[in-house]
C-alpha cells in the first residue's frame, strides 16, 4: 500500500514537473516565435522601402532625362538663332530690318516668348523681335543673361522670372553673338515655362508627385497653389516640409 501510494506522489510528481516544462518551452517558443514573427515583419518593411526607393529614383530619373531633353532642345533652338544671326553679318545695325528678321523666325515657336540682341554699344540697347524699346536707364549690363554669356561661349540659363510684358514666367537662354571675330552683343531667348511645367505635371497622381526647384532652392513647378511660383507667390524649400529633402545628393527622404 505504501508503494502504492509512492508510486501515486512520484507519477503526480513527475505531471506538475511536465507541466511546469511544458509551459516554460510553450512560452519560450512562443517568445521565439514572436522574435522570428518581428524579424519577418522588419525584413518586409525594409524590403518594401527598398523597392520605394528604386521606384522613387527611377521615376526620379524619367524625369530628370525629360527636363535635360527639354533643356537641350531649347539649347538647339538658341544656337540656330544664333548662328543665323551672325551669318547676317551687319543686319544688326539696321534696326527696323533687325526687328523684322527676327520676328519672322520667333512667330515659328509658340513657347517662345519674345527674342532679341542687347549689347550697351549697339546702335539700338535692345533689338526686339516685337519692337520693344527699353527706358533710357535701362541697365542691361547688370542682367544675368547678359553678364554670365558676353565673356564666353558658353550658354547661360536664368532662374525662372514673371516677365513684366506677358505677365507669365520664363526662363531666358541666352549667347554672345560674334561677327568678324569681335563680340557684338548677347542674344537672348525668353522661353515660357509651361512646357517644362507640363513635363512634371504628369507625375501628379494620387499621393505621389514630383516637383523642382532653381538653384536657390524656389520651387517652380509644385501641384500646389500653395507653393507653385506664380502671381505673389515664392516659397523657398527650405521654408517647408520638404527642407530636409535639400542639399542631399542621391537621398531618398519619404513624406
């Protein structure tokens, strides 16, 4: 009977000893499992952002290639404006001929906003292809399509500007004219921003867009009112949320 009852304490025992095991692996694999569960999760959200970020460059590289094309174009159009111009020879000093000339070949372009020659020591301060003449104070030295262009064959590109005669922002392009070897002046083209604002419009789709900004850091082109340049309205980027996006080369921040 004794045995009996040993045997009856030992086997009971042994069941709150399993018991007590088997709780303490059901919670360490429970722990275990939550860790794999958590590490799973971690890899998939890294995994998502990853394919974020390359979405977000691609996209960012599509429109990239597309302002570089448009800019190129521009490039091409003022170069042929140009070398037009400097196979004219003296065409420049006869100012009404002048004038005529190059309207003939602006009228072809309807992003163009107006073209002309400017130089201090031309006959006419400005040759306009809509006949536009400056105030006496005019102070076309002190432009930066002139200044950044007449000591060099490079061309130049302003920032954006609200053009006081159309009321709409442009962009000017602009090149010195070189005739028999001696600089003559600058040719500028002001060109209208809608087409480079259409580029980035396409991006405007549910919560995802792109927007650009000048140099300065002014946002030009933003689905917005807001912050879209316009009218009174001028915002530096790093003015608003998007601040921290700036001045990193090749970093993707999300919003």
């Amino acid at each position: 009977m004794e045995k009996a009852d040993r045997r009856t304490k030992e086997k009971k025992g042994l069941l709150r000893y399993s018991d007590l095991l088997g709780k303490i692996i059901n919670r360490n694999i429970s722990v275990v499992l939550a860790i794999v569960l958590l590490i799973a999760l971690s890899g998939m959200a890294y995994f998502s952002m990853e394919l974020s970020n390359e979405k977000v460059k691609s996209e960012a590289s599509e429109y990239y290639a597309e302002i570089e094309g448009w800019v190129n174009t521009q490039k091409n159009i003022l170069s042929m404006f140009v070398n037009s111009i400097e196979a004219q020879g003296n065409l420049y000093q006869d100012h009404e001929a002048a004038v005529a000339y190059l309207d003939s070949i602006t009228q072809k372009y309807s992003h163009i906003s107006c073209t002309y020659i400017s130089d201090p020591n031309l006959p006419q301060l400005v040759i306009m292809n809509n006949g536009w003449v400056p105030d006496p104070d005019f102070d076309v030295a002190g432009r930066s399509w002139y200044s950044e262009a007449i000591d060099n064959d490079d061309i130049a590109i302003t920032a954006p500007y609200l053009d006081e005669q159309t009321g709409s922002y442009c962009i000017t392009f602009s090149k010195r004219v070189v005739i028999d070897g001696k600089p003559i002046g600058v040719f500028g083209i002001d060109f209208y921003m809608d087409q480079l604002t259409n580029i980035l419009s396409s991006s405007y789709t549910g919560g995802n867009y792109a927007f650009m900004t000048d140099a300065s850091g002014i946002i030009v082109t933003h689905p917005s009112e807001q912050y879209q340049l316009g009218g009174n309205v001028s915002v530096n980027v790093s003015d608003t949320k998007y601040g921290k996006c700036a001045g990193g080369s090749g970093r993707i921040v999300t919003i």
